[in-house]
C-alpha cells in the first residue's frame, strides 16, 4: 500500500440562486465525494474518478450540464466538455454537441478513439454515434433545465471535477449546457483546454462562471502556469486567475488539485456549490456564499 495522498474536488457550478434551497444538491455532492473516495482508495485512476463523477453530475438533472442544461436561443441544447490527462497530458473535448447524455463520456471517446482534441457540432455527434453512446431521442422530455436566475442574464451552474490518484496522477474534467439562451454554435469556457478545463502534471484544474471572461483570461492554463513557473499554491494560482477574470468584468469559480494533495476551490461569484475530498480524508460538501 501506498503512502501517497488522494485528493478530489467537485462543483456544481458558480450560479446560485439566493432565495433556493440547496440540500439535494450538496447532498449529491456529498454522495458523489464519497463515491470518488472509495473509487480512488481502491485504486482507481484521477481519470476514471472525474469521468464518472462528471457523468453522475450529467444525468442528475440538479445542475446546469447533461440532463439539466438550459437551451439556447433557438431552444436546442448544444452541449460542451473536455476531459484531460495530466500525466500524459492527452485532451479530449466535444464543444457544441447535441443529441447525446454524457458530452464527458463523448469527450473521452475524442481523447481515446481519434487524433484529435476536440471535436465540434455534427462531427461529435457522429463520433457519439460510432461508439454507440446513449443518445437523447426526445429533447423536450429529457432536459429539465436545472436554473433560471431571475433577472440574470446568464445561467451558471457547470459542473466539474479535479482529482489525484494514489499513483499521484491528476486529471480534470468539466461538462456544462453553457449559458442560458446563448447564441446557437457559442462554445463556451470548458471544453477549451487552457481556458475552462487544463491538467498537468503539477494540478488539475476546472473553472465555472462566465465563460467569455474565462477564455480571455486563459484561466487554467494561466493558473497552471503560474504554479509551475512561480511556485505558487493552487489556491494562490486559482485566485490569482478569478481576479484576472474579474479584471476582464466576469466572476466565477475555480477548483483546483496539486500534486501534493493541495486543494482550492476560490470563487468570486456570488458562490459556488461544491465538494472537497481532502488529502487527510475529510469530505465537505456546501454551497459556499459570499459574505
Ligand atoms: N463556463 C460555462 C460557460 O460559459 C458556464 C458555467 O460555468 O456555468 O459555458
């Protein structure tokens, strides 16, 4: 047996609502904490882990991704998501991807099956296709969009998932039906490795907020590199890169994962649901606020 820490963070997204009551989600994110502890105390890989939760946070329906992604202007779910490897630093990213469950599970099929790192529109839909994914056949019935803020222009609740496993690889996952109403094609933050989703072999990284801003900012890939070239901590690198995003005019939040068994989950929303499995064990699941 070995020494070595394991360490996972989830989120739910950086979108809360003020007068909602978050207890199915945070304790989904709970369950989905404990799921990931025991998948990586057995062994398993930091990429099987943030695919599976990923897919779990998908198919809930309790978040702005998967099942519970809202339309787009022209009341079609295009969906987006990236999936990378920071040991091998393979990427795999569907952007724009309709007619499938899981755009995580899509995204992987991208990193696994072809040459590529992202595939868009029609072309991921086929690939879906090809590797017999579960498709959506009726739209209207299967989405239930998760969250319509009043009076918010945009709609966030991502979702993602940064882990560590016992051989001290990282990986890093994020899966989102991106923003309410958004332009048919707009392809947003997460699959966009270096902007929304980035794994090396220092930290894994997920974002969530507004994805424009987080584009602009390369914010993962900055984080990232800001931790391998200056030294920083995840939790100093992350928010170094919200302040930069909120420079730009947007907000959101970031959860991160080092080498170490370091966690970060900063946010300068108005707050972010998520869940940390830390290195010693403990798990805390909650919608953190801005107070
Ligand atoms: N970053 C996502 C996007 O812009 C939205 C979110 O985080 O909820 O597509």
């Amino acid at each position: 047996m070995t020494s070595r820490p394991i360490a996972m963070v989830l989120h739910g997204g950086a979108g809360i609502l003020a007068k909602k009551a978050y207890d199915r989600e945070i304790a989904h994110l709970r369950g989905l904490a404990e799921l990931g502890k025991q998948m990586l105390w057995d062994g398993a890989t930091a990429l099987d882990v943030v695919e599976t939760v990923v897919y779990e946070l998908e198919v809930s329906g309790l978040y702005v991704a998967g099942k519970g992604s809202s339309p787009n202007s022209d009341n079609r779910y295009e969906l987006d998501a990236a999936i990378m490897d920071g040991n091998t630093r393979n990427a795999g990213a569907v952007a724009a991807m309709e007619g499938f469950v899981s755009p995580v599970r899509a995204a992987r099929k991208v990193m696994e099956t072809t040459p590529h790192v992202m595939l868009a529109g029609w072309g991921a839909n086929r690939l879906a296709e090809r590797e017999n994914l579960e498709a959506v056949d009726d739209p209207g019935a299967y989405y239930v969009p998760a969250a319509v803020p009043d009076g918010r222009a945009y709609a966030t609740g991502t979702v993602g998932c940064v882990a560590l496993d016992r051989e001290g690889h990282l990986a890093a996952a994020t899966s989102t039906g991106g923003t309410l109403n958004k332009t048919p094609g707009r392809v947003g933050d997460c699959p966009l490795v270096g902007s929304g989703t980035w794994a090396d072999q220092d930290v894994a990284i997920s974002c969530t907020g507004q994805g424009e801003f987080f584009i602009r900012s390369l914010a993962a890939g900055t984080a990232a590199a800001r931790i391998r070239y200056l030294h920083e901590s995840p939790d100093e690198a992350a928010r170094w890169a919200l302040k930069d995003v909120k420079r730009l005019g947007g907000d959101g939040g970031i959860i991160a994962v080092g080498r170490d068994g370091r966690v970060a989950h900063p946010f300068n929303s108005e707050g972010m649901k998520c869940a940390v499995l830390h290195a010693d064990g403990r798990i805390f699941a909650g919608v953190q606020e801005l107070t």
